[in-house]
C-alpha cells in the first residue's frame, strides 16, 4: 500500500474516537485553520473524501472547499461525522489507485486531524500515528513541487527537503516540522531556520 493510502487508513482508525468523545460547545471551537471550526474542518474532510471516491475532486479550490463546509452547515453533526467515518474506506482505495496523484489528499486529511486534535488540546495534535510516513511524504511532496532545498534535521535525523543545493537550514522537532510545512503557525521559539523564510517551507496553498 502506498504511503499516502497508509497513512490516511491509520488516521481512519485514530480520529472517529476522539470525535466521538466531543460534548456539543467543543464541534464550536476555532482551528488553526482560518474561520473555520472543529465542525467545519470535520465537514470539509468528509466532503474531500467524498468527492475524491466519486471522482469529482475538481481541484480543492478554495472556494470548493467552502462551498463544501456551507452545505453541511445545517447537517446534524453525527450526519457529519458518518459521512467522515464511512468516506474513508474508498478514500484509501482511491489513494491507493491514483499511483501518487492523490498523495496530497491522505497526507492532508492527516494534517487536519492534526488541526482538529490542536484545537481540542490533544497532545502530539501533528506527530500523531502514522507521523513517520507524514514526514517522508512532506519530504517527498517538497521535491515534487520543487521548493528550495534545505538542509532539515528533525528531531536530530537530516530529512531530504526541497531541489536543488541547500539555501539555508532547519533545526526542529518532528510536530514543529510538520506544522511549518502545512502553514500552521508554529512556535517561533520551536525552531532555528536560516537562509530562507517560513513561508518558502509550506507546501499547502
């Protein structure tokens, strides 16, 4: 099974209890992601899944994306959360059959349980199960889009990261790696970069 497959089949284990455990104020609580809450982020996961099964992925626009969220605004949230919970199945087939064009799709569904577990004050919110293979996906997708190449040590191991030869370095721990790479606003305090910015780390627009 490819990477990507795997790591959205272990996240598919991993997330549905702890959302099952949620009281009702907490589906209210904002993410790391900008406007949207934990419903919302659940929201967008399931429908990503959903569309990715059927075949109409149509590029996860932005304004895709929340039109998603939208039409689940009136869904009761166990609607929401079944759809989640049954998506996954033919998600990770879907991933699995794509031979890497659907990478993005389990390596991001990952990094929203990631937001989801952050918002609710779980520990480990982005070095969760199934991080080892995140990490060398996010190595991975960083050469694919051709990024500047940086010399990264994680949690003291050099991961490979962008093409090219080394513009500047990145010291940091494995969730800080993950969060700096996904966009979602790390603790400055939690890593040493050198030679480039932040932002020519994030490899989600």
């Amino acid at each position: 099974m490819r990477a990507a497959a795997r790591l959205l089949d272990l996240e598919s284990r991993a997330l549905p209890p702890i959302l099952d455990a949620l009281d009702p104020a907490q589906f209210q609580l904002p993410t790391v992601c900008d406007l949207w809450s934990v419903r919302d982020v659940i929201a967008h996961c399931a429908a990503a899944m959903t569309r990715l099964a059927a075949g109409t992925t149509s590029g996860y626009t932005a304004a895709d994306n929340q039109v998603d969220v939208d039409t689940r605004r009136e869904w009761p949230i166990e609607r929401v959360i079944a759809e989640l919970r049954d998506a996954y199945p033919a998600a990770v087939d879907a991933v699995e059959l794509a031979n890497g064009s659907a990478d993005g799709v389990g390596l991001g569904e990952w990094v929203h349980g990631g937001d989801l577990r952050d918002a609710l004050g779980v520990d480990g919110a982005y070095a969760s199960v199934g991080v080892d293979l995140a990490v060398g996906l996010l190595s991975e997708r960083s050469r694919r889009l051709g990024v500047p190449g940086i010399h990264a040590t994680v949690d003291g191991i050099d991961i490979p990261f962008g093409e090219g030869p080394p513009s500047g370095w990145l010291r940091t721990d494995t969730s800080t790696f993950v969060r700096l790479c996904a966009g979602r606003k790390p603790d400055p305090n939690a890593y040493t970069l050198s030679g480039v910015e932040p932002g020519a780390l994030v490899l989600f627009s």
